[in-house]
C-alpha cells in the first residue's frame, strides 16, 4: 500500500483503495492497523477457500472459524469486504452477511456465472436470490469476459438485467475487470455493452450503476 501512497501523492489517483489480508493468518490486527493507517483504504479483498466444481460437499472458506474470527475484525477497523467465490458458495456468503450484519460486502465479478448452460445460469440465478436478500451486500457487474467469445450485449445482457432485477439498481455498480477482460475486449466494448443493455432504464437508475453508487460506496475523498 506504500506503493499506492507514493502514487497518489505523485498523481492524485487512485482515490480509494482496497487492501490485500489473509483472514485466517496470525497478525491480521496488525495488517488491518497498517492499511488503515491510510485514510483512502476503504476495505479488503480476499478469496476465501472454494471447491472446484459445484455439487462438492466441502465447506467453502467462509465457513472456516479462524477466517471467521479474521472476518469479524473488519467492523472493528470500519473496513468492508470485497468477496469474490463462486455461485455455488453463495448460501455461505449468505449466512456471513447475516452474521455480520454490519460488515457490507462487495460481491466481486457477478458470482462468476462461468458455466452458460441453461442449468448452471438457472443455479446461478437461485444462489444470486440468496444473496440479495441480505441488505448489506453490493455487486460488482464485471469479470463476465468468456475465453474464445465476444463480449456482446446480446450474450451478456441477461447475466447483467437478472443481477440488476435482483438486487436493485441501489445496490449494483458497474466494473471492467481490466486488465483481465481485455484477453477478450477492450474497455468501450465492455462499457458500451453495459450502456445497451440498460438503455432503456430511467437515467437516474444508469446513473446510479455506471457513477452514483459507486461514489457513494467507496466514498473517494
């Protein structure tokens, strides 16, 4: 994070950022006091432990009680947690925001939808509801990039009205996952894919996921 100082100190960007912690390693107060020792920190980013495929009976991360313990510091230090896991680890997911209620949580890449098969986006969609009935979860609409496939609205659109229909406009924000999703488009293919699938939502509800929740959540100073 010294890095990130220096930088905004040169250039003024970027305004707010979100830390890496290990949850469950020893030493984790000390990690949180050295990020938060700069006021642009904002929360925490971290992939808890994930099975593979779904359908395997294996406790996810989010169940482990040290990474628990970890994840219960985080309010402590008023910092909120960027999740990113599978769909198939979102009734865990679920269950953490209920126990933590006062720890929002970002959900990163759109629950990694990866599978397109009418039955994986179904379970998908069902693992989503889950999630958005907890009030203090957000979500990131990104990392929908397929290796091979044109990221186009017409293949991506239900992906994205589905998560919007689900948690609401209030709660959703649009993200590129560059440099990541540039192996297959560039930033305005991405951007002007999201603006075509949303045109026809009021302009309030677009402002609010390409501009105004964004500024709200992260709070850039």
């Amino acid at each position: 994070m010294e890095y990130i100082a220096d930088l905004r100190r040169r250039e003024g960007l970027p305004s707010v950022a979100v830390g890496q912690a290990w949850l469950d390693r020893p030493g984790l107060d000390r990690t949180l006091e050295g990020l938060t020792r700069h006021a642009f920190v904002r929360g925490i980013r971290h992939k808890p432990r994930a099975n593979p495929a779904p359908g395997m009976n294996e406790p996810g991360g989010m169940r482990d009680a040290a990474w628990r313990a970890g994840y219960a510091r985080l309010a402590h230090h008023r910092l909120h947690f960027e999740l990113q896991t599978p769909w198939w680890h979102l009734h865990e997911a679920a269950a953490l925001a209920n126990d933590f209620p006062q720890t929002r949580i970002v959900l990163n890449h759109t629950g990694l939808p990866a599978d397109r098969s009418d039955t994986m986006l179904a379970a998908w969609r069902d693992a989503m509801a889950v999630l958005a009935q907890c009030p203090n979860v957000w979500v990131k609409i990104s990392g929908l990039g397929q290796r091979g496939v044109p990221w186009t609205a017409q293949a991506n659109g239900w992906i994205v009205r589905t998560t919007i229909a689900l948690f609401g406009p209030q709660r959703c924000m649009f993200a590129s996952n560059f440099p990541v999703d540039s192996l297959c488009a560039t930033f305005d293919e991405i951007y002007g894919g999201f603006f075509e699938i949303v045109k026809d939502m009021s302009e309030a509800d677009r402002r609010r996921l390409f501009h105004d929740n964004a500024v709200a959540f992260y709070a850039p100073g």
